[in-house]
C-alpha cells in the first residue's frame, strides 16, 4: 500500500509552474478546490490563483475540478463559470472517481498530477493511483477541526520523490 506522502510541497498552487509540470511529464491536473484554490467559505479564488489558472490553460494543460465537497451546486457553479470539466463528491482517496476523471480526460495517471491540501485524500489517492501529488499549504486554517486534522497529517507532511 503506497504510503500518503506528497512528491513536491507548495506554499500556494501558484508556486506550481508550467516549467515545473513539463520537465515531469505532467499534461493535465485534477485540482481540489477547498482549501486549494480557495477557501471552503469563498465562492470564487484569489485573482493571482484565478490568473494561475489561466496561464496553465493557456500553455495547453488540461484542467479538472475532483472535489470531495457534498454539495453539487458549489462544484457546479465554480466548475462552469470556469468551463472546467468536474465531479463533487469524488470521495478521494478512493480510485473510482479518479478513473472516471481519467477517461474523462483521455490522459493516464503519470501524465496528471493532483493538487490539493490534505494528505488523506488528496495525497493518499494521488499515490494510490499513481498520479504526481503535489501538496500545497491549505487556505482553510480556520476550521475547527484543522488543528486535530494537522495533528494526523503530521507524520506525512513531507516530500517524498
Ligand atoms: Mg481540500
């Protein structure tokens, strides 16, 4: 069982350069949205995180929104004012909804890399199905529940090639 370690640590997704994911052999990303691109509380990023996205788009990475978030309407609304393909609900770490974004995507799991904020889902899944897994710091500091969640991330929170 591969273990939930992030290959490369961000400070923000912005630091994730094209540069970055070409020498990889990345061609798309599947991008968690709470605490990744914004916070859970937000209806919309950061415009430096917003402007990030385009650029990627722009030098021909193919994007996807995989978020865990239960309620479709968010997803949806974020997803296409962005014209991003999208599933809520993806229940991550699980393979499922990372195989369907796959074919979805016509891409393999070494071509995709996935960026997130949580070890446990987005790590774990990332390395589960042999996709890059790229951490960032989450924006999301402010639950309740992040300092317990930190607590358990703890023993992961570092990068492992
Ligand atoms: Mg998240």
């Amino acid at each position: 069982m591969p273990l939930p370690f992030p290959q490369v640590m961000f400070p923000d997704v912005t630091f994730i350069s094209p540069a970055f994911l070409r020498e990889r052999g990345v061609r798309g990303l599947l991008l968690d949205i709470d605490g990744t691109l914004m916070q859970t509380r937000d209806a919309l990023p950061r415009p430096e995180v917003l402007a990030w996205m385009e650029r990627l788009r722009r030098e021909g990475f193919f994007l996807y929104i995989l978020s865990n978030n239960k309620h479709e309407r968010r997803v949806r609304a974020f997803a296409e004012a962005m014209a991003l393909p999208w599933q809520y609900l993806a229940r991550k770490p699980l393979k499922k909804g990372f195989s369907r974004a796959f074919a979805q995507m016509g891409l393999s799991p070494a071509e995709l890399a996935v960026v997130g904020d949580q070890i446990f889902t987005d790590m774990w899944g990332a390395r589960r199905c042999g996709c890059h897994a790229l951490l960032v710091e989450s924006t999301d500091t402010y639950l309740w529940y992040f300092p317990l969640r930190r607590l358990l991330e703890l023993p992961f929170r570092r990068e492992k090639p």
